[in-house]
C-alpha cells in the first residue's frame, strides 16, 4: 500500500525528564547505583520508543549501570507519565516525554500528574515535524489539494491518531475543523504502526515523522 504525505507546522518535541528532583551533585558520581528504568509512554516500536531504545544504549555506555526502557502506553501518554510521577524519588526511573505532557492537563479534567511539580527536566533529545499521510489512491497532491478535497466532501473522511489529545490528534482537528470548517470521526489506535496498516482510502492519517 503506497502513501502520499505533507508537513504540518507542529513539532514533535522530546525530552527527558526525572520523575523527581534532579539527582543530588555529591551522589552524581555513583550514579547509577542500581538498574534504571526509563519509561516511554507509548507502545513499543513507535517514534518515542525506538529513541529511547537508542537512548538508553547510549547511557549506558555513558554511565555503566543498566538503562532498561519499558512501555505504558494508553490514556495519550498519560497512564505512563503518572506512573513516572509516583516512582521513588532517586533519580533511577526517567521519563521520555514529548508536548502530551503539556497538553494533556490542559484538555483533560484529570490526569494523574502535575507535569511542573512532578518532573524536572534534565535534557532535549529530539525535535521533529508532524507528518499528514494519505492513501495514494485519494486525488490529492498536497495540502492544497487536500483541503479542498476535505471541504468538497464534509463528514466523508475520519484521520488516525494515537489517542485523545496527542499532538496527532489536536492536529488532525486542527486540519478538519479550522481550516475546513467539518467534523469527521477520529480513529484511535493502541499503538502508531497500526494506523498505516489500516489506511483506507477513506482515511487519512495525523502522524510524527
């Protein structure tokens, strides 16, 4: 199955926090003093994940001691994120986050953290576009075109997201409802590999690169 596909001007941003404060300077030198978890959110094999994967190898190298990385997905990130928020204090379980961790609390009525007093930032990893595909077969170009194709046929056409207010969704509503001023379904799936596996036609497709 062939796919056409267009930037949007949102950013995936992802960065690594400590679900707690940062570690102590005079313990910093024997860190890790046991294995550390770094927790991803989402499910095994999308973009967050396969970062840190590559992460964690290279902390590891880095650092000595064992980086595992282990997945929570569900609830737009949030299920993993409050996981991370309750772990011991001691710097041995991180969290790779990226702008769900913002928005969530903003669009739920609860989630089961506070992402400013639960987390503290340690560092940047990765930045990247949000990424529009479509199914090759629909008539469409580009953007232009596809905005016009949407507009043409309100209601006809749903879009995959990963879940209730990611990025990918807000964008997906962002696309169907400012700009083509039409309501159509979302498509949710548990983990992002499946939303290009079931890419009809009639559907198109709010993902990261």
């Amino acid at each position: 199955m062939h796919f056409k596909h267009s930037w949007l001007a949102a950013t995936m941003v992802a960065i690594i926090v400590a679900a707690c404060a940062a570690i102590q300077a005079g313990h910093a030198q024997n860190y890790p003093t046991r294995p550390v978890k770094l927790i991803v959110p989402y499910a095994a094999g999308g973009p967050n994940d396969i970062v840190a994967r590559l992460l964690a190898q290279r902390l590891q190298e880095a650092l000595g001691g064992s980086f595992v990385v282990e997945n929570l997905p569900g609830g737009g990130g949030t299920i993993g994120m409050g996981n991370a928020a309750n772990a011991t204090p001691d710097g041995h379980t991180l969290l790779l986050a990226n702008q769900d961790i913002i928005l969530q609390p903003i669009i739920r009525s609860k989630v089961p953290y506070d992402p400013f007093k639960h987390f503290a930032p340690l560092s940047l990893v990765v930045s990247g576009p949000e990424l529009v595909t479509v199914n090759a077969s629909l008539p469409v170009k580009d953007m232009k075109d596809l905005l016009a194709l949407l507009k043409a046929n309100p209601s006809k056409y749903s879009y995959a997201s990963p879940g209730y207010g990611t990025m990918p969704h807000i964008a997906g509503e962002w696309l169907y409802g400012l700009r083509t001023e039409s309501k159509s379904p979302t498509y949710r799936f548990r983990a992002r590999r499946q939303r290009s596996s079931r890419c009809c036609p009639a559907r198109l497709l709010c993902s990261r690169s």
